[in-house]
C-alpha cells in the first residue's frame, strides 16, 4: 500500500505536486488520520493544516499554501 499527498492549485485544480509517505511512517500515518477500520485507509482525505504540518516534517517538502489544497491518497 502507498500513500500519495497531492497538492492542487484552488483556483485551477491543477496538480502541483505529488510526494509519495514513506512506508517507514505507516503505523503513524494510522494514527494521524485516525484510521479505526482497514478500508479506512484506501479512502481520500482533504488534510487539515495540522496533519499538513506533520506531513511536512516527515516528507521534508512544503505543501502548504493560502491557494491549495491538499490531499491524501492511496495508490494501491
């Protein structure tokens, strides 16, 4: 299973960037979503700025801007 955030641009859509979570931070990327069922995990989520942060901290890329959005997917 591989966990995807994608940022789009909020006036075009357009995505920006695609930065894959590591498979090291699985258990705590569980708990940061709060994930309580197995299928929880295959759903898309819009991020709060506060797992937003999180994610940033773990990937080392800047996601956050006034003009995104940005998601968390699952790939397979």
């Amino acid at each position: 299973m591989k966990h995807v955030i994608e940022v789009f641009d909020r006036q075009t859509e357009e995505l920006l960037l695609s930065v894959e979570i590591p498979g090291s931070r699985h258990e705590e990327l569980k708990k940061l979503m709060n994930w309580q069922q197995p299928e929880d995990e295959f759903d898309g989520y819009d991020l709060s700025p506060e797992q937003v942060k999180i994610l940033e901290d773990w990937t080392e890329k800047s996601l956050m801007g006034e003009e995104r959005i940005v998601q968390l997917i699952c790939t397979e």
